[in-house]
C-alpha cells in the first residue's frame, strides 16, 4: 500500500482541544500520517528546533485559529507542502501569496461557519419583531408596570419586511431562514448577487436606497473590504424607518459606530450588534447604556463543540483530495476580493 502523506495540525492549543476530540483525531490518523506530535501551536524552529525535521516532510497542514502567517519564510521551512486545510472561516489572516506562488491548495470551513451564524440571525430576528431584548431592558426601568411595552413600535413576525445585506452564504441562509416567518417579505441588496439566485432562495434583489426605508429588520451580512468600510452610515440609518432594528453579525468596520451611536441615542431605531468597530468597544460609548441596544461578544459564530462541524468539512475535503475527487470548500486567490 502507498504511504500516507505527512499532516500536522497546526493551531492554538483550546482550539485543538476543542475541534479534535478522539473520534476525530481517530478519522484523522486513517487519513494522513501525524506522526508522534499531531499538534503544533508554533512554527519557530528557533525556539522549537525539533520541528525542523518535522516541517521539513510534512505534505499536508490542518489549520484553525492561531495558525501562524505562511509566509515565505515559513514556507521554506515546508518545501513539500501541498495543501493546507483550515478548520475556521477565513483564511485571509494566514494566506500569503507566496503561498498562491507554490500553487498550494487551500480550503476553509466558511460554509461550516455559517450555519450557526446565520441561526444566530434568524433568532435575533424573531427576537427584534417582538422588541424582545430591547423590552427586557425597558423592563428593568419600569419594573410593575407593563405599559411600556407599546413604546417600542407595533410587535409581532406576520408580514414583516426583513432586508439583507449581501447574498453571502450566511445571506444566502438568513434568507432562506426567513420563509418559515408567515407572510414575510425578504428584500436582499448586493451589487454582486444573481436575481435568479435571491429568487430561488426567496428573496428580492434591490438596491440599498429602496431596502432601507421598507425593512422592519436590517442585517448586515457583507464582507470586510476597504469598500464596504461604514456601508451602513448616517445616511443610511436615517434612511431606515422609525422603529426598525439593526442586526449586525458580520463585521464592525461595516456600521459607522459615531453613527450608529448618534441615531441609537434619540431612540429612533434598535440595534443587535455582536460585533462593533472597535470590538470590544470603549468602556465610554454610550450603546452600553442605551436601552434599544443589544450587544453580545462576538458569538454568532461558531463555538466550542459547533467548531467541530468546521473539522469535519476539512476532513470531507481531505478525503475528497486523497481520493481524487473534487474539492467542496477550496479557497482561490480571486476569491479574498469579494469574501471576508
């Protein structure tokens, strides 16, 4: 039988302990050849002189949060690696294009990834129909009385107009998720997506000016690219109508935050932001204190046992390229211009 190829796992140490449990590991060892060490959360040979001989073989990495950037210098440690499977969403922090150069292929879990955000968004959703954590802050102002629950808008999910931003995978899922809400209407804005492709999947395509102003709800599912740096700005939040909530799941370089702080503080419109520009924000920025905001610490994305989806798609792919087959999460220079 031929030889199996040489792999090392390459990431934080609680990421390993958390995406490769036994029965994973176990897969992994019928698939490549780990050799004694599986692990590694370093590739200084300096201070890890044992890892030259190590990285001097290995064919094939697994890669995950905390994986060092594969540059030329790291690269010329690894003159026989082949392909690198990252076992997280973006590989954008590591990939380098000396990596492109040497033609090594490489995959990522985004599509794992954005199953549990885009059942984060559908959650908050739901949620910002009923103004549920926005009255579950109010509530801690007026205590008995209950009246103040028509002070944030009509509730309730029948007919509401939900607005994407960007027909991303997790766009793509918020939109399908949406169908379930009874006589929903799901408007999606991107300058790159297909009609066909938003209709298929329930949505309308429009552009940002006319999404705005018709939505009960607005998420935020676009990229971080120097051009949808404050996508949504002033004149985009004062665009949206009285009452509306903001979701933001993607990425806080997307919502201007002087902004967003400004049309949240007059208690015109909602936000659920789980990230922000800065993140964590200043102690000193009012949407801690407003009641019509919600923030969470940047957990839509996957978590403890949910990042083992995302190790079970690259070892899908693994195999997949063991085999011959073609490849279901592989990552191209081209792509790193329209994705995060």
């Amino acid at each position: 039988m031929p030889s199996k190829l040489k792999a090392l796992l390459v990431m934080n140490r609680g990421t390993f302990a958390d995406q490769f449990d036994s029965t994973r590991l176990e897969r992994l060892t019928g698939l490549v050849d780990l050799g004694r060490e599986p692990w590694t959360d370093s590739l200084d040979v300096v201070e890890h002189p044992e890892l030259a001989e190590r990285l001097a073989g290995v064919e094939i990495l697994l890669t995950s949060w905390g994986v060092p950037r594969l540059d030329a210098d790291a690269l010329a440690l690894m003159p026989k690696l082949r392909a690198v499977f990252h076992c997280a969403g973006t590989v954008r922090s590591f990939v380098s294009q000396e990596m492109w150069d040497r033609g090594i292929l490489v995959t990522n879990g985004a599509d794992a990834n954005a199953i549990p955000v885009a059942e984060f968004t559908f959650a908050s959703i739901v949620l910002a129909g009923k103004k549920a954590h926005v009255l579950s802050n109010d509530a801690r102002t007026f205590r008995e009385d209950w009246s103040y629950t028509t002070s944030r808008g009509e509730l309730g999910n029948i007919g509401r107009t939900i607005g994407v931003i960007g027909f991303s995978r997790i766009g793509r899922r918020v939109v399908q998720l949406v169908q379930q809400l009874q006589d929903v209407t799901c408007l999606v804005s991107d300058p790159y997506a297909d009609a066909s492709a938003v209709a298929a999947a329930g949505g309308h395509l429009v552009p940002l000016a006319e999404l705005l102003p018709a939505s009960d709800v607005v998420t935020v599912h676009a990229p971080a690219l120097p051009e949808t740096r404050h996508l949504i700005g002033a004149p985009e939040l004062r665009a949206m109508k009285d009452h509306a909530t903001l979701i933001n799941t993607a990425r806080g370089s997307l919502v201007d935050t002087g902004a967003l702080e400004a049309e949240c503080a007059n208690g015109r419109i909602n936000a659920l932001l789980d990230v922000t520009e800065p993140e964590p924000l200043p102690a000193t920025s009012v949407l801690y204190d407003l009641p019509n905001v919600v923030l969470t610490p940047h957990i839509a994305g996957s978590l403890g046992t949910e990042t083992r989806r995302m190790s079970d798609a690259a070892l899908n792919d693994l195999e997949r390229y063991l085999t011959g087959r073609k490849l279901l999460a592989q990552v191209v220079s081209d792509d790193l211009s329209l994705s995060a």
